[in-house]
C-alpha cells in the first residue's frame, strides 16, 4: 500500500499518523500550529476530521451527548468544524511542510469535498466502518482506504472489506478501542494478531486512544504497520480528545522508538557478529576439576566448565567428554583440548 509515494508494508517502518482531528476547536491558527508542531517533532502525516454537520447528522443528534463531553454531539462538531476555505488552506500547509495529509469525512458531503482538494488517501473512522452507503461512497474515488475498526468484531467486518476488495481498493485495518481515554482492561493488543491472521493479505494497523506511548509500541512486533494517535501542540488546551492525545515531545518519543522497536522485531534469533568478543569471554570452555592422570576415563566429577571461552572445547559439550579416554596428564584448571584424548 502507497500514500503520496510513502510505502506501507511490514517490511518498512510503521506509518505514524498524528491526528488533528478536532482539538484545534474550530480555529485554523491553532489548527496550523499543531500541524507545525507534528513536522517539527518528526511526523510524517497528520490527518483531520472533516465536519460538514448538516449532510453528517440529523436533528436527533442534538439531543446526544458523548461520554466525554458536557454538549451534544451537534454542537461539539459544530463548533470544532472548519470551514471548506480553512480545511483547504490547512492542507496546503501541511504540505508545504512536507507531510502527508489526510482526513475522515463523516458524511457523504465531506467524502465529495476531499476528493476536490485530491487527499492522497481516505481515513474512515470507527463509527463509519460499517456505514455501507458512506464506504462504498468512498471506494469509487479509487484512493487508498485506512478503516478504523472499534465496536467491530471480525464476522461485522466482512461487508465492508468485501465492498473494499470488490472495488479493487487499497486499504488498512486499524484495531481500535472507542473509549477517550481507553484503559488498558478495554484495550485490544490480540486484536491486531487476531486481524492479521482473519485477514492475512491486508495492511493492518493500531489506533491507539490510550495514555501514554507504551501500548502503540507494543502494537508493532505484533504487525501494526500504521499507528494512529491523537495529536496536539499543548496538553493544557481543552478537548473531548485532548487526555488521550500526545504532544510534540511524545510524538518525537513515539516516531524514534518505533523505529527502533520495528528494527528489533525482524531480528532473528542468533549470534551476532558483534557479539563475538563478548561470546569469547563469557562463555566457558571445559577444564579438568582436579589433577588427572594419563590413562584415565573422563567421569563427571572430573571435569568443570569454566571462563573464559577461549578454550577448544566449550562447556555445552560436557557430556560429550564423559567416558573419553585420557592420552597424557592435565593438571587441575587446564583447559581441555581434543589432542588429550584417545581417539574414539
């Protein structure tokens, strides 16, 4: 899967996505600088959420209040949305910046209006995944597909990766929790390996609206290739998802060591050539445990493994000299080497 040139697979480092959404409140200056924040820290996308409230919702909305809110869901959207010009002028600076941008349209409007302003790719939001109208809306621009998958279960998934394989789309599956902040007890790590192997061709990914750093790292040797969190310039703004988002220092932490970890987890296990050195010394070599005299059948009190590991036999081959025939005296201490025994 490519976006704007940047290949996402599990043989390149996970795509960190730093989500905007609406904790910029509805103001394009604070909007810009949370983009210029993300580009500083290292980031390589941010993404938005794209609000047109009256194609996203009907009246029935203002009466709905979320869990991490004190208005409606009217009325947050509303007043955190911006405007066409503004979400235009936004990409145009994430871009020039050099980051990758992209959005979640929540109504078949928003889809229409980020396809005018050509985004690279489409975000769909948990709450949209299985929106079949809005889905296969979105499938007809052809563009690659990120699909956030809280609230799902692997069989309510089916339609829509099946609407999203019919129209030949390239898309990713994001396991996700729908709690801001999510606890650790509500958290699917197992959701991202329970993906993978449901859906073993698919890119999969981890949207993480947890506290801290530690679960998104830990999504990665498990094969999320894409991480999404919640992004602002300061933790001291106010927001529904300002406790689960990260600030610059974080998103930094979270792109360097994600590296660093994704390195790791395609190491196989084996001795390393720079390890070498170390092995020499660390290891033991076989040595005879007390005088021992020509002619004589090597039994365990005999002999010891001792350090350093310079010797010609090494400790793991211990019961391998038991029963061997002495062919000259060793003195306690001395390394053993296969010249001392008689020939099997």
């Amino acid at each position: 899967m490519e976006i704007k040139g940047r290949e996402i697979s599990s043989n390149n480092f996970p795509l960190i996505i730093a989500e905007i959404g609406i904790n910029h409140g509805g103001s394009l200056d604070v909007a810009k600088n949370m983009v210029y924040e993300a580009a500083k820290s290292g980031a390589e996308c941010v993404k938005h959420q794209t609000h047109f409230v009256e194609d996203e919702m009907t009246e029935d909305a203002k009466e709905i209040f979320p869990p991490n809110a004190n208005a409606s869901i009217w009325e947050v959207i509303e007043k955190c949305a911006l405007n066409r010009d503004e979400e235009f002028a936004l990409k145009q600076y994430a871009e020039e910046l050099g980051l990758i941008y992209i959005s979640t349209p929540f109504s078949r409007a928003a889809a229409d209006f980020l396809e005018e302003i050509d985004i690279p790719a489409f975000k769909i939001g948990s709450g949209e995944c299985n929106n079949i109208p809005l889905v296969r809306h979105i499938t007809k621009f052809k563009k690659p597909i990120i699909i956030s998958t809280g609230m799902q279960s692997l069989t309510s998934l089916d339609k829509t990766v099946k609407i999203l394989n019919q129209g030949k789309i390239d898309y990713a599956l994001l396991e996700c929790t729908n709690l801001y902040p999510s606890p650790p007890e509500f958290v699917s790590l197992l959701g991202i390996s329970e993906l993978s192997k449901k859906f073993p061709n698919t890119i999969i990914g981890f949207s993480d609206h947890s506290i801290g750093p530690h679960m998104a790292l830990a999504s990665i040797p498990l094969g999320a290739s894409i991480i999404e969190r919640h992004f602002t310039d300061t933790k001291y703004r106010k927001g529904p998802d300002i406790s689960c988002s990260m600030d610059p220092s974080e998103l930094s932490f979270l792109i360097k060591k994600s590296k660093e970890i994704y390195i790791a987890s395609k190491n196989q296990k084996s001795r390393t050539t720079p390890e070498e050195d170390v092995y020499k010394f660390a290891r033991s070599s076989l040595v005879a445990d007390r005088d021992l005299k020509e002619g004589q059948i090597i039994k365990e009190e005999d002999i010891w493994a001792r350090r350093p590991g310079n010797g010609e036999i090494p400790g793991y081959l211990f019961d391998e000299i038991l029963g061997k025939k002495l062919k000259n005296s060793i003195k306690f201490n001395q390394q053993l080497k296969w010249e001392n025994f008689v020939k099997d």
